[in-house]
C-alpha cells in the first residue's frame, strides 16, 4: 500500500480530469474496513491491469445523517480521517460527493450515465455485493455490471468478507469498540481505531493529581465505551505512550464527555495542537472514589498498567503485521 504519491481529492465543484478515465472503487467507507479494503484492492487490481489511475468515490454526509438526521450516528472514520485512510490503501485519489436530497433523488441511471461515465469516464468499478445506488435503491451490483458490458466498463463485485465467523461490518466494529473490545475492532479493521483532535483547555485537575491531561472533545455521538485506555499518541511524528481517561469525570463534575490522555514522559505545551490518539486497551469503567488520595492511588496502578501493556506491544504487536496498519504507520497517523 504505497502512500508516498500523490493523493488527488475531487470535490463537486472540482474539474475531475485528473482522476477521469480510471477505476472507481465506490461506498461510505465508514472506517475502511478490512472488507472495504477488499473493495479497493479488486478496483487496485483492475486499474494495474488497464493502466489507469485508481480512486474511491465515497458520500458526504454520510447517508444515513440524510435520512435519519435525529439518529446520531457514530462515525468511525469523519470526512477527513477517511481520505487518510483511503490514501493509505494506496488509492490515487478520491471524488467526495455531496450527498443531498438532489444527489439522492437521480435514479440509478442518471447516476451511470452523468456521474460515472459522463463526468468521470471509468473504466472500471469496484462495488461490495450490497451495494444499492440511486433513487429509492434503484441499482444494484448485477445492474451496474450489466449496464457495464453494454456501455463499455468493467465491474467487479466483491462477496462477503470475514473471518471466525465476523462479517467485517462498520457496524460490528462500532459494537466492539461501545464494549471497548479494542482487539475485536482491530482485527475487522485491520488497524486499531483512532481519532484525530485538538488539545483544549481544562480544568487542570489532572496536574494537581500529579498527572496532567491533553484534553479532547470528540464528537458527541462518538460511541466509545467510558473508561481507562492504555494509548498513544502521535505528536509531531514521534509515537507518545500514555494512559487517558474518556467519559464524564464521576469524581469531579459529571460534565461533558471528553478524552483526557496523560502522556508518559513528555513534556511540551499541546495547547491548540492537534494530533491522533490510539486506544490500545480498555483497562477499566469510570467510577467515583472515596477520597482523593484513592482516586490517586487507582490512577498509579491504570498508568503501570497501560506502560506495561505499550511494553508488550512494542514486543509482539499481532495488529502491527495488517497491510493498513503498517501504512498508516508509515504514514505517522496511528
């Protein structure tokens, strides 16, 4: 998964010469699984074979934040972390389309002849076997391949992935990672899930408890289980271990939800700075201590925990050997 080229990204109201005339591997993405990724490595395949560029085309807002705009929605991957992640699975670029009432309401042949062919002019597509496109879900895989044949494009059409009986899914990743079953996540995945924020400012209880936090406010609708997480961190291109704290502080104030990391061995003003965090491992539920002085005590045990868990890792990490996770590795993102 080369990610040391160019990585071009197509917007609406964007010439799209430079990614016309290629393979499009199409979906949401949410997170770029490991069957996502199959997706893109047969849309790979067939562009190396034709010797055209290859990219994704993915839909913004999601659509489900359309459709069920009251429903929050937990996004594994938003808008900008997904081009990362699309870029590390060795894709040339990716066209983002605006997902609106407009855009949804084309049928599936409009979709074909004005969008794929007549604004992008591939040569190929890339879909999963559940793929269903246009006005009220139209189109389908076998429809797209049929219409391919006749127009002049190659379709490929991925089946169900898995593996010990887990069909990769977004939505399965979503439910290991709301019982903090890290490794679960990862092993669909094929990387362990992060999220990129900003630093913002406190109450800076932590420094007076001797350990001191980069505090994050994720998105609301983030799904994460509440706990202690062994974690890193990738400032400035060097990989930081660390203990965190996501949820609402019982001990203090039951505010807001937010990621509260203390990072070992650093020093430096993270204010404003924005960065990626990793959980590694759910260590523990948030709860509320009898005494200061316990809260303490029960933060020393989690930080020796989590340093132990990093050692570990640094030792024998199994998620370390998935083709994603050593792009993104190389990448400095996770």
């Amino acid at each position: 998964m080369p990610t040391n080229v160019p990585f071009h990204v197509v917007r609406d109201d964007d010439d799209a010469a430079v990614l016309s005339g290629g393979v499009i591997a199409i979906g949401n993405f949410d997170g770029v699984h490991r069957g996502h990724q199959a997706v893109i490595e047969a849309g790979l395949q067939m562009a190396a074979r034709l010797d055209v560029p290859a990219c994704a085309m993915t839909f913004e807002p999601h659509p489900r934040q359309l459709f069920q705009p009251d429903v929050p929605l937990f996004r594994l991957s938003p808008a900008g972390t997904k081009l990362k992640l699309l870029q590390a699975a060795g894709l040339d670029g990716a066209v983002i389309a605006a997902f609106d009432r407009g855009f949804a309401g084309q049928t599936a042949e409009t979709f074909i002849d004005d969008v794929l062919i007549g604004r992008l002019g591939v040569r190929g597509v890339a879909i999963g076997h559940n793929f269903h496109f246009g006005k009220a879900r139209g189109g389908n895989p076998q429809m797209l391949a049929d219409i391919g044949r006749e127009k002049g494009f190659e379709v490929a059409i991925v089946g169900p992935q898995g593996a010990a009986d887990t069909v990769f899914s977004s939505s399965a990743v979503r439910e290991h990672l709301a019982a903090g079953r890290i490794g679960e996540a990862a092993a669909i995945l094929g990387y362990r899930w992060f999220f990129e924020a900003e630093v913002r400012h406190g109450e800076k209880r932590g420094r007076d408890l001797g350990y001191p936090t980069a505090n994050m406010a994720l998105d609301p609708a983030c799904g994460l289980r509440h706990g202690v997480y062994a974690v890193r961190a990738v400032i400035d291109g060097a990989q930081v271990g660390g203990v965190a704290n996501f949820g609402i502080r019982p001990q203090f104030d039951s505010g807001a939800p937010l990621f509260e990391t203390y990072l070992f061995d650093f020093k430096g003003d993270l204010y404003g700075k924005t960065f990626s965090v990793t959980p590694l491992a759910f260590l523990r539920d948030e709860e509320r201590f009898e005494s200061l002085d316990a809260l303490i005590a029960q933060m020393d045990k989690d930080a020796a925990q989590a340093r132990g868990i990093i050692a570990g890792l640094a030792q024998d990490d199994p998620v370390s050997s998935y083709p994603m996770a050593k792009a993104l590795a190389a990448m400095n993102l996770a």
